[in-house]
C-alpha cells in the first residue's frame, strides 16, 4: 500500500511526488501515456517558479538547459520593458521546454525515491476511511491512503469524483505547430513584425534544425477535430497572407480559451492539483507554472497529515488557499484575451493600457507580479505585518533557500540567533547572521531592523519577530504550520 497514489506524471504530478518523498511518503505515480509527452506545450518558468527550484537545490540544473529573459510583453504582450522592482533574487523568466521540465522533475522525484508507472491508466476508484482503492484499465487496483489527480483538464480523477467544473467553453481556438517552411528566414521575421503590429496571436519563431513554431489563430471552434496541414496553410494565409511555404509538420494540435475552476479541491481522501483543478488559455504562460505552484503548497501539507504533525485544519488550507490564486489567473486570462482581440474597442482599450504600461513603472510592475505569481499572499494570520503570507524571498546570498533544500521551513535571524526552534530542529531550519542588503526588500528590512522571519517549506512567512530577542506567537506559528515540538 503506497501512502500516495498520484494519477499524472506531467510537472504537477512529478512536483508533487518529489515534495512528499522530501518528508517520507511513499508515493507511486501512474500516467496512461507509455512515454513522456515528445513536444513542449509550454516553453518556460515564471519568477516565483524558479525561486522553488532555487528552494529545493534545482536552479543549476534548471539553468543550464535554459536562457534567462527579462523581457517585458507577458501580460498580453503590453510594453516591452521589464520592471526593475520586483522583490526576487531570481527577477527573470526561464525560457526551457517543458519536455525539459519534466525530464529534470523526472529525475528529482525518482532520485528522491518516488516510482512512476508509465502506460497505467487510472480508469476508478472508491474511498474509504482508511485509504483508497484505485483501479487501472487492466483490471489491477493500487490501495492508497490518498489519491491526487494531476492528470489534467480532461481528469478522469475529478469527473469520478462528482466535482464540477463551471466556467465558460472555448470561443476561439488557436493552432500550434512544429514545421518547417521554406520562405527565408529574414522573410519570416518582417512579414511576422508586420502581422503581429495588430495579431498578437500570431507567431513563428525559429526552433532549430529547420523546424519553426507556429502560432496562428483557428477559423471558428472545431472541438476535437484534429488540425490538417490544409487547415494550417489556410489560417496562415487569412492571417499574415502567405502561408510560408509551412511543411512537414512533426507536430499539430490546436487548443482553446476554455476557462474553468474546480468547485471543490479534495473530497475526503481525492484531491485535485494543475490542470485537473483549473483550466485558462495560455496567455502569459501561466498554466504550468500554476500547477507546480499548487504541488508544492500541496506536498508537505499531505505529507504532514500522513505522518500525523498536521494541525487541525492545515491540509484544508491547500484549497483556501490555492482555489483564489487560481480564480485570479483565470480573471488575467480572461482580460488578456479580451485585450487580444482585433475588434476596434478592444483595440482602443489596449492603446490606453499600453499607454499606462510605458508611463507608469507601477503599472507594468503590477501586471508583471500578477503573471509571474510572487505577488500573491495567502491569509496565515499572526497580525497585520505586509511580509506575513508573502513568500519569503532568498536572502543572505543565497543561505535561506540553501537551507531549504531538504523540504524544511526556516526562521532566519539577523543577530546571533536569540529565538529558537528547539523541538522542531527536523522540520525548521535555523539561519542565523542575516542582515538583510539594502535591496533586498521588506525582507531585508526586518532583518535590517534586528527582527526574524519565520517560512513555511513552501517558503510563505507565518510570523514576524520584532525587537532583537523578541519572540512572541513564535511557538503558536511553530505549531500551528509544523505540528507539536518533538513528534516523529
């Protein structure tokens, strides 16, 4: 019997599994497809994304088989600067495949302990008070304590669960491809400049080895037709007026603006996280970065009711919490969309918002914070401090999050270290010496101060110290988010 069945070996699924392996769970991951995905539906990691990987030892490798950006455009290709404020040590987007993504998460939750079963397709399940049974298209059943359904916005997981899915269906569809063509390549580039001055739904950039990515709006809604080379000469033409000699696909899909959000995260002992929780369309590259963003709120607060240290009512913050972080997306999305659009109101609407984004560096900080998800602040309580449900940015030169690497929360100290988290010294980790730089935001101010921050493994602050040896409500945030001191 596995502690934890995860149905869906995409990155919110491998997430997960390497999170609850930090903490001891015994996790058996299962997806229906015999392989991993070929082809990257998306193409790069957010801030707040690259600050967990920072927080779990992952950046380097992360690094190397990418490029950093600091671009601006995210937020329905608005403006083209990136803002200089923003409260990270890692303030860039990480261009790597998603095929990379997952290989690299492959090997972290594998190198942790957590076994993947490919060609394993979740068909049923029944829950109990104890566990739960989960059935495969071959007729095996895995028992489980729990079962997480990562298994996207199609979930088996969720439509067996009872859970609905309200929201709006596809309007507008877009085709994405991997082809070649064969007009010459400083053709491509004017005719793309020219086009995308007013569709910017548009594109085709270079891939290698000859092949280009293809982004073009569809004619209409077609559902699950798949696409025709036809179709994307077709689109090309209406488009941009040439169809760009495009040949040889090696990939041709289509997808839509479907926007959706689970009523509910977990029902008993079934929870739901990425896709199978949310689903928007890809403006601002946001969907995978949201689902890893879920498996790692998720992962040692499941781990923590498994191994019996969760508070009363921590496993349910998962849902509190991460159910508005998604409904905020969903509204960006929908907005930008609107903005995408060629009608003349949504064009005048874009010229002023784009008109605000160049004057006001607020203004492009806001959306930018939006997108890459370090603005968002959960309720943790504790007072009224600003840091308090922020993430914790990394400090220190890089000590904090080093110190997170195993999965452990962290209570950092500007001083020689007057607090103390004797009794929780598996589950906190103490850094001590801190003093905070002077860019280092409301961090650094705290510490700069003499005070202490206390973080959550996923690296949101739960507590605030004042004046030098000052430790008030640091034992109730010590139990409240890490359990009572000395359990195993």
């Amino acid at each position: 019997m596995s502690d934890v069945v995860i149905a869906g070996a995409g990155p919110t699924g491998l997430l997960l599994a390497a999170e609850l392996r930090l903490h001891g769970a015994d996790v058996l991951v299962l997806d229906k497809d015999p392989a991993p995905y070929a082809w990257s539906r998306a193409l790069g990691l957010h801030v707040r994304s690259i600050e967990i990987m920072a927080q779990r030892g992952l950046l380097e490798k992360f690094l190397a088989r990418g490029r950093t950006f600091r671009v601006g455009g995210f937020f329905a290709a608005l403006g083209d600067r990136w803002p200089e404020g923003l409260d990270s040590a890692h303030a860039y987007v990480l261009g790597i495949p998603q095929t990379v993504t997952e290989e690299l998460l492959t090997a972290h939750a594998t190198g942790l302990g957590a076994r993947i079963v490919r060609g394993a397709e979740v068909t049923g399940f029944a829950q109990d008070a104890e566990g739960v049974d989960v059935r495969l298209a071959d007729g095996s059943v895995r028992r489980a304590g729990w079962l997480v359904g990562c298994d996207g916005g199609r979930s088996t997981v969720r439509s067996l669960l009872g859970v609905g899915f309200p929201g709006e269906p596809t309007r507008t569809e877009t085709l994405l491809a991997e082809a070649r063509v064969t007009l010459p390549a400083d053709e491509v580039t004017a005719v793309v400049t020219e086009v995308r001055e007013t569709q910017k739904r548009f594109g085709l950039g270079p891939m290698g080895d000859g092949y280009w990515r293809i982004v073009v709006p569809a004619r209409g809604v077609s559902g699950d037709v798949a696409p025709t080379v036809e179709e994307l000469r077709a689109c090309l033409r209406a488009v941009a007026g040439t169809d760009f000699g495009v040949r040889e696909p090696r990939r041709l899909t289509r997808f839509g603006d479907a926007t959706r959000l689970a009523e509910r995260y977990r029902v008993g002992r079934v929870l739901l996280a990425g896709d199978a929780a949310h689903i928007h369309p890809p403006t601002g590259g946001q969907g995978l970065n949201l689902g890893i963003q879920d498996a790692f709120n998720l992962g040692w607060k499941l781990a923590a009711r498994i191994t019996g240290r969760a508070a009363d009512g921590l496993l349910d913050t998962y849902e509190s919490e991460r159910r508005p972080v998604a409904a905020e997306v969903l509204e960006n999305t929908r907005a930008q969309m609107e903005l995408l659009s060629t009608t003349p109101g949504a064009r005048a609407v874009r010229r002023l918002l784009g008109e605000l984004v160049g004057s006001y560096e607020a203004v492009n900080q806001h959306l930018v914070e939006k997108l890459t998800a370090i603005g968002v602040r959960y309720e943790v309580g504790g007072g009224d401090h600003p840091l308090l449900g922020r993430r914790l940015r990394d400090l220190g030169g890089g000590r904090v999050y080093e110190a997170m690497h195993g999965g452990r929360g962290v209570l950092v100290e500007s001083g020689a270290g007057r607090c103390s988290v004797a009794g929780w010294e598996d589950r906190v980790a103490h850094v001590v010496g801190v003093t905070g730089g002077g860019d280092e935001g409301p961090a650094g101010e705290v510490l700069r101060g003499g005070g202490a921050i206390l973080a959550r493994p996923d690296g949101h602050v739960v507590w605030t110290g004042g004046a030098p040896g000052r430790a008030e409500g640091l034992r109730e945030a010590l139990e409240r988010w890490f359990g009572t001191a000395g359990e195993r």
